[in-house]
C-alpha cells in the first residue's frame, strides 16, 4: 500500500507556483476543497488558471480568490451569483472561458483518461463551435473538443482512506471524481480520514492511484447557497 | 385571463408522460414537479448529479450535499441514486432522459433557442443547457410569452447567442401553447383561458400558424 497521506493542508499544496492551472471540483458551493481555497488565498500566488464549474460566490470558494485578483482565467460553464466575476469579465480583467457543463465533466474525464479529444453535439450552431472542427455522426453535426488536464487538480470527498481512495457524499460528488484524475497532482481533502482498510472496497468512488496527496481538512463550512425548505 | 407562472407550470405537467425521466430547469420548470398528474410515474434527473429527485427539505433537515442543479437544497426519494457529472451527461446527450422542460429569453419559429448571455450585459454561461438542448428528443421552454418591456420572445429569428439550434419542439407561455413545426412556424394549439387569438397575434414576432377554432387550456 502506498501512503498518500500529508500532515496538512500547507503540505499539501507544497509547489503551486504563479501561473499554473489547477481544477477544482464543486458544484455551486457543494463539495468545494474550501480548506485549500483558503490555503490558495493565504498563499497569494497569482495569475492562475482555475477549471471549475462555477466561480463561487462573492466571499466563499473562488470567489475569494477572485476577490483578490489571484486568478488569470476561468474555464467555466455557470458563473451567476457572482458580482466580482462579472465585473471583472465584463472589463476585460478577467479571462473566461464559458463551456457546456456536460463537455467540461468529458473534458477533464477524458484528460484523465489518456483520451486527447472527442465529438458532441453540445453547443453546434452556437459561440461555443467557433474554431472547432465540425464532423458528421449519424446525420447529426457534432464538434471536436480537446481533453484538459491540470498542474494540480484539487478535490473534496467525504471519506479517503491512507491509499488515497475516495468516497463523496450525495450530490457533493459532481465534478471531484473527474477532476482527481485529470492532476498531473491530485489533492484530495477529506472530511475524515481512516486507515487503509477500513473503506469497503466494493464502495469506493475514486481509486488511489489517481490521488497523490490526502488530508483531512480542518473545518468545513459547507455553506448552503439556497436554502429552500417547506413547512411540516 | 394570462396565466402565471404556476398556471404555465401546471400545463407543462400535462405533457408528463409515463414512466420517463425527465430534466426540468431552473425557473418556471422547476415547479412542474409539484403538479405531476395522478398514475404517471415520472423520476426527475438534475444534472448535478441525483435522479430521483424529491421535495424540498422540511425546515432544519437541510443537507448541503444534496442539491439540485440550481443549488437548492432537495431531499432524495426512494429508488434515488447518485452520480458524479460524467455520467450525468451520459445521460443527457445518450438520450436515456426523454424530455427536458427549459426557459428561455428568445425562441425562433426554426427552434433555436437563446437562454445564456446578453453580450456586454449579463454573463452566467451555459451550464448543462447546450448539452441538454443538442440531446433531448422533446425539449418543451416555459416562459413568459414577451420580455419585460413587452416585445416578443417568439422571434422569427433569436437575436441573442444561440444556446442550440432547431430543437425546441413545444412552447409554453402565459398566453399559448405552441408547437413548433419541422417546417419552420409556431403553430398555435391553445390559448391561455379568455386569452384571443389576436392577442396571441400581437405578441408574437415569429411566423404564427392558426388553423380552425383554438381551444382554450384546461388547467386545474
């Protein structure tokens, strides 16, 4: 068994440098790495690229590392509820690339997966095709979209084990099993970390091998972005 | 009378068909689920990740894993499962979800549909919506049938950027329900109840296609 286990969230973003891209899984503010965003935010570093399905709001997820300027591009599909975000696209600051959500889940999977590009129908006939090439599948005009891949890839589970494996909770699942295998360095943060062992196998979501580093954070917020409910 | 939003909605849950698995958007679509007809088994995927998709939470058993697409808190139902985004989309663009209900801000009598940015103004991006409208087989918008200033949502061409093209097969609104025909043209299959043709008329831009009496809605 191969020990993945790092002491804390410090250690585990040992070597982010300015200028890298880093994938970060999430949907909303649901399973966000919200102890290594912070981290990412203590340390400063700039000019960074940053793949996640959205951009967090204005003072939690990325968006607090918006808020400090610290980030070049976003490759995105959703980025509402995000006032900094749009004042930054919108003047020229920040650099977005907005793609359909279900290609950036195969993109970063097929990133993963040794697979360089691959054909959908999302988003023919719109901005998103411009540059692309276009072929025909079954009578049907798809187009060609490439793989991506990242320095680091950054994602949250509910429980790892030592060897790296990973299961999620619920619908916090989204992108993290995807994003944990496009890293050229995959991070994972636990909300409890136990011996190898301990996990059934048979329940895993995300192998070890595609996971470097793990450790369990210090405090999750898990901060609810609508909270809608109805009356007993 | 124009409908609101709810009455929209309750039409829209007309279309439910049995045993389907059904993706509704954010908005209006959402509140089709309240208003599923009696003895059709439908399950509703979001695309975040869940099918089987339940009610909201009773106040203070509130999850923030569990959500639905537009990030509101949801319960799970039994029988439900849970997937990450991959295999959502699997999903979607493998045509195993039969009928997608949308929003929209502009509808083209070809079907194309606009429903993601207004350049220089609003940006929130696509999200699952490019994906979802390039795949379904039946694609149904809900929505208001003109803007807040009163023009035409059902254009004879979108003047905003496409999120898809030719696919919108049903249209929804306060005042109409709609088809929209291979050929090209909304084709007008009921009024809004003491809703007149003419009015329908008025308020749309793109080519209208009336043929004999047309039926009021029942709702309720």
């Amino acid at each position: 068994m191969i020990n993945k286990v790092v002491a804390n969230v410090e250690e585990a973003l040992d070597g982010v440098q300015d200028g890298m891209t880093f994938m970060l899984g999430g949907f909303g503010l649901c399973g966000i790495p919200e102890n290594s965003i912070a981290e990412l935010v203590k340390k400063g570093i700039n000019g960074i690229t940053c793949i996640s399905n959205n951009a967090g709001v204005d003072d939690f997820g990325l968006g607090l590392l918006l808020q400090q300027k610290q980030i070049k591009k976003m490759i995105s599909s959703y980025v509402g509820e995000n006032d900094e975000f749009e004042r930054q696209m919108l003047s020229g600051e920040l650099e977005v690339d907005l793609i359909p959500q279900g290609s950036l889940a195969e993109r970063c999977r097929a990133g993963g997966a040794g697979i360089p590009a691959f054909f959908t129908p999302a988003g023919y006939g719109t901005e998103v095709a411009e540059g692309k090439e276009i072929r025909e599948f079954n009578g049907k005009p798809h187009i060609l979209e490439s793989a991506l891949t990242a320095d680091f890839a950054i994602v949250k589970a509910w429980k790892g084990d030592t060897a790296g494996n990973l299961i999620y909770k619920a619908t916090a699942k989204n992108f993290n099993p995807m994003m944990a295998m496009a890293g050229k360095i995959t991070i994972a943060e636990v909300e409890e970390l136990v011996p190898a062992g301990e996990l059934d196998p048979n329940q895993i979501h995300t192998p070890g091998i595609f996971v470097q580093r793990i450790f369990q954070g210090e405090r999750f917020e898990k901060r609810i972005e609508q909270r809608t409910v109805r009356q007993k | 009378m124009a409908l609101d939003k709810i009455g929209i909605a309750k039409r829209i849950a007309q279309e439910l068909q049995d045993n389907t698995y059904v993706n509704l958007g954010i908005g209006i679509p959402t509140i089709v689920a309240n208003y599923i007809p009696e003895g059709i088994s439908v399950e509703f995927q979001s695309e975040n990740g869940i099918l089987g998709m339940g009610p909201f939470p009773f106040d203070g058993e509130e999850d923030a894993d569990l959500i639905n697409a537009g990030k509101q808190t949801i319960t799970a139902l039994d029988g439900a499962v849970y997937f990450d985004s991959a295999t959502s989309f699997a999903m979607i663009r493998g045509q195993h979800v039969q009928l997608t209900v949308l929003g929209a801000m502009e509808v083209a009598d070809n079907g194309d549909i606009a429903n993601w940015k207004i350049p220089g103004r609003m940006v929130k991006g696509m999200g699952g919506a490019m994906d979802l409208v390039a795949s379904a087989d039946n694609i149904i918008v809900a929505m208001m049938h003109t803007n807040k200033r009163g023009e035409s949502k059902l254009l004879k061409q979108c003047s905003l950027p496409l999120t898809g093209v030719g696919c919108v097969k049903k249209v929804v609104t306060n005042l109409a329900v709609l088809e929209v025909m291979p050929e090209g043209g909304f084709k007008l299959l009921e009024r809004a109840p003491g809703v007149s043709v003419e009015e329908i008329q008025k308020a749309t831009e793109g080519h209208l296609i009336v043929e004999g009496d047309i039926p009021e809605m029942d709702i309720n």
